[in-house]
C-alpha cells in the first residue's frame, strides 16, 4: 500500500469517529481477485503508551531498568533515557522524582531548557542499586513488551490473514520454470498457514520454491525487540532474520517504539539445526534470553531445510512438533523451570531430499497437511531453462549445442533432467572459458570440459580432460 493511500484510509476513519488512540488496525491486506484496495482493518499497530500502567509493566522494573541504563552511560539526560527506554518522559517523570527522593540520582547539570534535560548520575546509594539491578538482567536495551501482549498481536497479525490467489501466485512464481500443477499445490497450502512438505531428488528447486513462497508475504509486521515473561527478558527482534519493511508508514502516525515494523519473517535453517535452538537460549553472562526460531518465525514462515540432514535424530525432531503442529502452540521452558507457552502462528515448511516414508510413522507424518513432491523437469522445460539461464549469464543460446549435450552427457547414461543443471553447467562453463580467455558458448568442447567436474563418470572425465589439453 502506497503512503498516501494509508493517510486516505486513516482520514476517512478519522472522519467516521474512529478512534485512533487506541490499539487499532489499519491499511496493508494483501489484495485478492474481488478487492483492489485493502480495508482498514486487517494491520495492527501497537499503542504508545502514555502512563506506567499502560506499559504493562511494573514500577520496579522500569525503576531499576531505568538505573541499569544510567550506569552503563555513565551521565544522561531525562530526554537521552527516555528514548534509551522507547518511553515518554512523561512515564519517566514519576520515576525520576522517586529516585532523586531516595537519594539514588543526582543532578549533575543542564543542556537546555525543560526537565527532560536536566542530567542525572547515580549517587553511591543509586549505584548499589543499579548493580543489584544487573544481578537479575544486564539487558539496557528498549523496555521489554509483556508476553500477553505480543500474544494478542501474533493473534492480530496471523499467518492465516495472507491470502493466496492465483493471480497473486503466478507473480510471486514470474521467471520460474515450473508446472502448474505444483503452483495450484502450493497456493492452498500458503492459504492453510499449517505445514507444508517438499520432497523430491535434489536440484529440482524445493529450496527455491520455498523462497518464491515467501514473496507472498507481502505485508509488514509489528514484533516487540523484546518480551518480558515473568522476570525472564526475551530477546525477539534479530537483525539478521528479520527484515526491513516493505512500506512505510504515515510519518505522524504514533505508535509503541518497543515495537520494531518488519516485513512478515522468514527464517531459514538447515542441517545444522539442533533441539537445543528450538528453546530459549540463556546468556549466563548477559541473563538475557535468546527466542528460538519457531518463536520469530510467527507470523510467517519456518523453513527447515534439509530435512533429514540435521545432527538430531529425524524422529526426534518431527516428535518436537507434534504438539506444535498439532495445538498451534509451544511452550518453552526457562532455567529457573518456569514452562512458558507462545503462539505457534506460523507456515512452517519441511524441504527434504528424502522419502517422507522414511522420515516418520503416519501419526508423525499426518500432523504435516500438506505434502508434494518436486518432480524431475521434462526435457522441454529443461531446455527452457537452458535459455533463460544463458540469457542472464549472456551466454549465446544454440539449440544445436544442448543436443549434443543431450546425445553425449544424458542419454547414454540415462541421467534424469534435473532443474539446477543448466545453471550449474554454465557456471562452469564461463570459469573454464574466462581461465582460457575465451568467449563463453555452447560449443561441444567447452560443454565437455564442464561435464567432466560436474558429472561423475570416469570413461567421459578422461575424454574430456584430453579434449581441454589438446586445444
């Protein structure tokens, strides 16, 4: 959605007594084939909050957090704290008179007009405090959101409000050498916001299906940076998971600043996936918690890839999702033991090079709704992808040099048509012809020389080796 669009909507609520102040949702609903314009209702924006009780969190906590901070900085002023903690000074006020009342702040000066820029330092008294303080969490970072409210907005925000339509799906799939078939399997799949499977032989594209899957997450979201549950401090924000939005927002529009506007996560694992990442993380030094990837990945996709592959049993890992898949919750345990459960709002999706036979029983399996194998291209769409490969990798396309790859390298073997091939194959191609300084083509030496490294046969790899020695 365009800015200005949003500052139309917002307008025409305004107008209609909408009252804006409060949590509210608004603007960003993907379009489907009967709506051109998204409606008003389907985005969630977090209020900012005004008073202490509107945090969610109690005095103690933003008093010593508050102190934590003016340690680690040594002199600030109510303004520099204020936004340290993603807090009015407002809230910050009642607080501060508190602590200068017990002696634990001091003003040390002023850098210019109002209250707020008044500089506080810890006096002896406030810096045995704060030290108590960072015995529980050395967290300093922007005040945490309480889990019952990041609940609420996973609830707001859910997976299951994306919707796929044909149309939205061939767009996402533009460019993409793939059947039909899969994509009317996959748009209800994205539609169910559950599980998905892809299997099939490698190379056939399941890890880049799975990433065109998440181009149909087109909307943003909102995530706390952190979560606060019970003393425990969560971190959920991770700039290298989470993405920038797609749209920006109105630049007047209010909202918490705890919160961070992301586009809809995507998290992508592989073999090196453990059962230990999929609880909460604690920092022994820090006390801080880190969230696990099924924790950021609410509100859009998990992607497990290599199924399989991982250190952990396959048995043991499909068994840590019965519950999961099954409830669409989790719970997550703390050091202290306290067991706590979060919302399980997310397509996770399973790509495996293996027979989904032999990754797990029925009961383990069914809990996965849907399941499709990624099937070997016919030579047709191999071909296909042939030109579309060598026209991003400018390479001249000659029809006369991929039969002689096919007569060579493919029949005699009966080697299957694989999707990756023509990429990998011209990859090759280009390095070989750029340490030869020669122009890249489709020429049966050069297409010999590439075979020999990519495909294993000894007969062929000591023909081929010959023919690059001879030139």
């Amino acid at each position: 959605m365009h800015v200005q669009d949003l500052e139309r909507l917002i307008g025409e609520a305004r107008a209609k007594g909408v009252n804006l102040s409060s949590t509210r949702m608004i603007g960003d609903a993907p379009p489907t084939d009967d709506e051109a314009m998204p409606k008003l209702e389907n985005s969630f924006v977090p209020t900012a909050p005004q008073t202490i009780d509107d945090t969610g969190l109690n005095r103690t906590f933003l008093t010593e957090h508050f102190l934590r901070i003016l340690y680690n900085k040594g002199r600030a002023t109510g303004r520099e704290l204020a936004d340290n903690m993603c807090l009015t000074y407002a809230i910050l006020d009642p607080i501060i008179a508190d602590l200068r009342n017990i002696e634990q702040i001091d003003i040390i000066g002023q850098r210019s007009f109002g209250d707020l820029n008044y500089e506080y330092v810890l006096t002896p008294r406030g810096n045995s405090a704060a030290i108590t303080a960072l015995g529980k969490t050395q967290y300093v970072g922007p005040c945490p959101v309480p889990l019952e409210r990041w609940i609420e907005s996973v609830k707001a925000q859910s997976v299951k409000n994306v919707r796929v339509t044909r149309r939205n799906i061939r767009e996402a799939f533009q460019g993409l050498v793939i059947d039909e078939s899969i994509l009317n399997m996959v748009g209800p799949a994205v539609n169910s916001g559950s599980s998905v499977m892809l299997f099939g032989y490698p190379g056939n594209g399941k890890t880049t299906i799975a990433e065109r899957i998440t181009h149909l997450m087109g909307d943003d979201v909102f995530i706390p940076a952190t979560v606060y549950a019970d003393g425990a401090v969560i971190k959920l924000y991770d700039a290298i998971v989470h993405e920038p939005p797609r749209h920006a927002l109105p630049e007047d529009l209010e909202y918490d600043q705890r919160w961070v506007r992301i586009s809809r996560p995507v998290v992508i694992t592989g073999g090196e996936l453990t059962l230990e990442q999929l609880n909460l993380i604690y920092n022994e030094t820090s006390k801080i918690y880190e969230a696990p990837f099924q924790m950021k990945a609410n509100c859009g996709i998990f992607l497990i890839d290599d199924f399989g592959r991982q250190q952990v049993r396959v048995f043991d890992l499909l068994n840590r999702w019965i519950v999961p898949l099954e409830k669409r919750y989790d719970f997550l345990n703390t050091v202290t033991g306290m067991k706590i459960q979060i919302p399980f709002d997310q397509l996770i999706m399973f790509s495996t090079n293996l027979d989904p036979k032999d990754l797990g029983d029925d009961a383990l399996l069914r809990r996965i709704k849907f399941k499709f194998e990624i099937i070997d291209p016919t030579e047709a769409q191999w071909r296909e992808i042939w030109q579309i490969m060598c026209r991003v990798r400018k390479v001249p396309y000659d029809d006369r040099g991929l039969d002689y790859l096919v007569e060579k390298w493919y029949r005699p073997d009966d080697r299957p048509f694989r999707m990756c091939q023509p990429r990998d194959i011209l990859d090759q191609m280009i390095s070989i012809a750029r340490y030869n300084m020669e122009t890249p083509q489709l020429s049966a030496d050069l297409l010999d020389a590439a075979c020999v490294t990519y495909f294993p046969n000894k007969e062929k790899k000591n023909f081929g080796a010959k023919v690059r020695l001879d030139l």
